[in-house]
C-alpha cells in the first residue's frame, strides 16, 4: 500500500509539472509584450525633459503670456522683470511633473512598441479609448489633434535624420548633429501645430465656465483677434526660438543618456 501510495504522488507530481511547464497564450502575451520595454528608454526621455524644462521655463512662461493675453513680446517680458528673478521660476513644478511623465512614456512606449512589432507582428492588434472626467480633460481636443499627428511626424523625420546623415566617430560632433536634427524638427513641428496651443490655452483658461468645442473657440479668438489668421500666431516666433533650443537638448540628452546607459550595460 505505501509503495503504491508513493507511485501516485510521483505521478502526480510529475503531471504538475508537465502542466507549469506549458505556457499559456496569455502568459505569453504578457511576457513578450511587456518584454519589448526598456526601463533605459523611460529614465532617459524622464532626463531629457528634465533638462529641457529647467533651461527653457523662462522662455515658456513669456510664451504662454503672449497666448493667453494677445500681447507682444515686449509686453511679457516686462511682466516677468517686474516680478524678480524670484518668481522667475514660480509654477514650474506641475509642467516639470507633466513633462517629464510625458516624455518619459513617450519614447519608452516607442522604443518598446516598435521592437514588440518588429520581433511579432501577428499581435499588432490594439484599440486605445480615452475616458476621462469631464472638466479634467477641458481642451484636450487640441491637443490630441496637436500631439498624436506632431509625435508622429517627429518620429518619422527622427528616424529619416538618424538614416540619411553621416556617422560621425567624433562624441562632440556627433552630439552637435543631434542636437541640429532634433531641433530643426521640433521647431518645425511646434511652428506648423502652433495654432492648437492657441486654442488649447483659450478653452483651459474657462476653468467652471460651460465647454466650447473646438471649433467654437476657434471661432471666438478670430473675432477677438480682428478677424485675422495671422493673430493665431502671436508669439510664434519666440516659440519657434524655444522649440528650437528645447527640442535639440531633449534629443541630444536623450541620445547620450541612451548610449551611456547602453555602455553601462555591456
């Protein structure tokens, strides 16, 4: 009786094992999707913002002063030298926070998105539905128009760039060339969607007011603003500037912070 005893809790053993050793189709999902990412690509787009936001809030907050209040460049600039260098940097934490979750889930979502569909491509199948409170998520519409087709387009001319420019052996000129190709792209891009942040800032600054679509408050500033297109891009230029500066950092930063941890991982 005991060695027969022993004979079935053998095996049943064994079948236990038999069964954990089979993978189920979504433990293996899980695993090769989740796999695809990179805490390296998180921490790197997490630096990059972090150094942009803390080297361009200045020019940021001239910028929104403009948008919100139609007023030159001269104008906003006197504001903030009225305030002091003290305050020159008062609110800067929450754009910070925001920025650097931001990027941080942008690249890293990118870089393990594309090597998860490049190494499976049968399971490229995903719908994405936003919900969200209502007053929380006030102006929005802008800027998913803004966001989703610029991160798009950056990406492709990023990719583009790092294909059709020449290898340089050289760190220093090799960092001045991302540097030119992220911030001839980013300013582009941030010239060409200007117009959403316009209108982003018109509908977020009627905080507990009724919501106005889109196009209701497009409509809005073009009367305000003497029925002129033009009007929709007060305070461009000086973007343009920032774009320019924030966006070669943020690649370059995140180039180097990328290859860093790459060596350290070798």
């Amino acid at each position: 009786m005991i060695a027969e005893e022993k004979k079935v809790q053998q095996q049943q053993q064994t079948n236990c094992n038999e069964l954990r050793s089979i993978p189920l189709r979504s433990n293996v999902f899980t695993e090769r999707f989740f796999g695809s990412f990179n805490w390296e690509e998180f921490a790197c787009g997490c630096g990059a913002a972090f150094v942009n936001i803390a080297i361009t809030y200045p020019i940021y907050k001239m910028i929104f002063r403009q948008m919100l209040h139609g007023v030159p460049i001269t104008s906003a600039f006197s504001q903030l030298r009225h305030e002091g260098l003290m305050f020159l940097y008062r609110g800067m934490l929450p754009p910070l926070a925001q920025k650097t979750i931001s990027l941080s889930i942008m690249f890293g979502v990118f870089d393990g998105t594309r090597r998860y569909l490049v190494d499976d491509y049968r399971m490229n199948a995903y719908v994405f539905v936003h919900h969200g409170f209502h007053e929380l998520y006030r102006g929005i519409v802008p800027v998913l128009w803004r966001n989703g087709p610029s991160n798009a387009l950056f990406f492709i001319l990023r990719e583009e760039a790092s294909i059709r420019l020449p290898q340089r052996s050289s760190i220093s000129t090799r960092a001045a060339q991302e540097f030119i190709a992220g911030a001839v792209i980013g300013a582009s891009i941030s010239t060409l969607f200007y117009p959403l942040n316009v209108i982003k800032v018109a509908m977020q600054s009627s905080m507990g007011h009724p919501t106005e679509s889109m196009w209701t408050t497009t409509l809005k500033i073009y009367k305000e603003r003497g029925n002129s297109i033009m009007y929709f891009y007060r305070g461009c230029g000086f973007n343009t500037a920032r774009s320019f500066i924030s966006w070669g950092i943020m690649n370059a930063a995140y180039e180097n912070l990328k290859n860093l941890m790459t060596l350290d991982s070798l």
